[in-house]
C-alpha cells in the first residue's frame, strides 16, 4: 500500500546484489567466466524491453542503475556494515535512492488530497490512490509517453528534485470508462515549487497546445494546474462539467 517504500526497497535489494557480483566478477572471475559474461551480453536480446515506451524502460532498470549507485554510497561510507544496517532502516522514498546523502534524515511530507467522491457521484469509483513521488515525477517530465511533451532531461531532474511529498487518486466512470485524476504536491520550498511549475507548464505546453487560464484542453478532456506557494494542484478530467465544481473544490481554502 505504499509505492514509494516498496520501490526504496527493491533498490536497496537489487543494488546491494547488483554491487556484491561486481566485486566478486573483479575479484574472482577467470578468463573463461569473463569471456561468457562477454558472449551473453553481446549476444542477448530483448524484444519486448526494446519496444516498451521509454518511462517503461527507465522504470524497470531504476532498482539497479540508481539502487546501485545508493547502496555504493553506502558502501564508500562504511563497508558492508553500512549496507547491512541499512537493511534495519530501510530507505522509504525514490527521493533517497536517487540523493543518498539525504537517508536516511530526510522524510517525506505527509500530504492530504481533499476527498472528491461526493462531488464526482455514485457514478464514479476510486481505482487508486498513492504518492507520485520524485521519481516518477521526473519520469513524467522526460520520458512521458507522447514524445512532444518531453522535457530535457536535465531540466527534469532539477524540477523534481525539490520534491517534498504528494498524494493523488484516480477515478473511473462506471459506464464510459472515462478517468479523472487529481494530485496535490508539496515541494522542499517555493522556490522548487516554481522550478517544477516552470517545468510541468513546458511538458503540457507541448502535450496539449497553449492554455488558457491555468487550462490544456484536448481532445480526450482537459488539465488544470496551478501554483499556490510551495505546493501545486494538477487536475485531469473528461470535460469542463466535471471539471470545474472539481477544480474549485481543490483549490479553495
């Protein structure tokens, strides 16, 4: 029930085993083991990884690539002993995979996402609620499904690195099947705030067209955002009708 701890989790696993077959491959691999390594790297092939979009791609090799570069961290600190401590307290966001230096200190915010369900009716039924967390924040800014709204990667990074904490919850509409989806993010200051702003206002930009007041509409529905000091609110919807009571409900005090 909480994506942001399995997803600490699974980098400290695979990052700890990722790190400990690189030192016994530089400490005990013989030239026939180096020489096979070789052969199956070169020679394997993955059709299906290859063909997946790029924020499939990135997110499946996220435990490795970034749990690895955590748990080296922990290694230049202290040895194995650090790695294996960090097992009692494991790491509990993406934020400290991809800043080591901020576990295990820095703790997310706890954020609260005003409950939408008697708004939307009977009609509509919760299908998930959670946390974005930094990580996917960034994957949503440089590698988004639809290329034209893709932010450099470098701009990404910076953007979502102020994250503080979030919360959001999907909607789905019993008939059409139509979604709606709402998230409120605290960010480490205002400044981070209008860094992400800045950010997310080019990725919707290219997405969906110019704006119009703090909306993108498009052919399947619309997107509101706004900045209110150091937190944003990100509105997705079918329609303007089910929109707007939506819209003013979050953003009103």
């Amino acid at each position: 029930d909480n994506s942001e701890r399995c997803l600490g989790i699974q980098a400290l696993l695979e990052g700890d085993a990722s790190l400990l077959e690189l030192q016994w491959f530089d400490e005990y691999a013989t030239a026939k083991d180096r020489s096979q390594v070789m052969k199956y790297v070169t020679s394997t092939q993955s059709p299906v990884f290859d063909s997946a979009p790029p924020f499939m791609k990135k997110d499946f090799v996220f435990p490795y690539n970034q749990g690895y570069a955590f748990v080296e961290y922990l290694y230049a600190q202290g040895g194995w002993d650090a790695v294996n401590q960090a097992y009692a307290r494991p790491p509990i966001s993406s934020e400290q995979i991809l800043h080591p230096a901020l576990y295990p200190q820095e703790i997310p915010q706890e954020v609260s996402l005003k409950d939408i369900a008697a708004l939307l009716g009977a009609d509509w039924t919760e299908i998930e609620q959670g946390v974005i967390g930094e990580w996917y924040t960034f994957l949503i800014l440089a590698h988004g499904f639809e290329p034209g709204g893709r932010v450099e990667t470098q701009t990404a990074q910076a953007a979502a690195a102020g994250w503080g904490g979030d919360a959001y919850a999907v909607y789905q509409h019993r008939e059409d099947q139509s979604l709606v989806m709402a998230s409120i993010t605290a960010w480490d200051s205002e400044t981070d705030a209008q860094e992400f702003e800045q950010a997310f206002s080019t990725y919707l930009r290219g997405r969906f067209g110019q704006e119009l007041a703090g909306v993108w509409i498009h052919p399947d529905g619309r997107h509101n955002f706004v900045r209110l000091g150091n937190r944003t609110i990100w509105l997705a919807a079918p329609d303007a009708e089910t929109a707007e009571p939506l819209w003013d409900w979050l953003i009103s005090p």
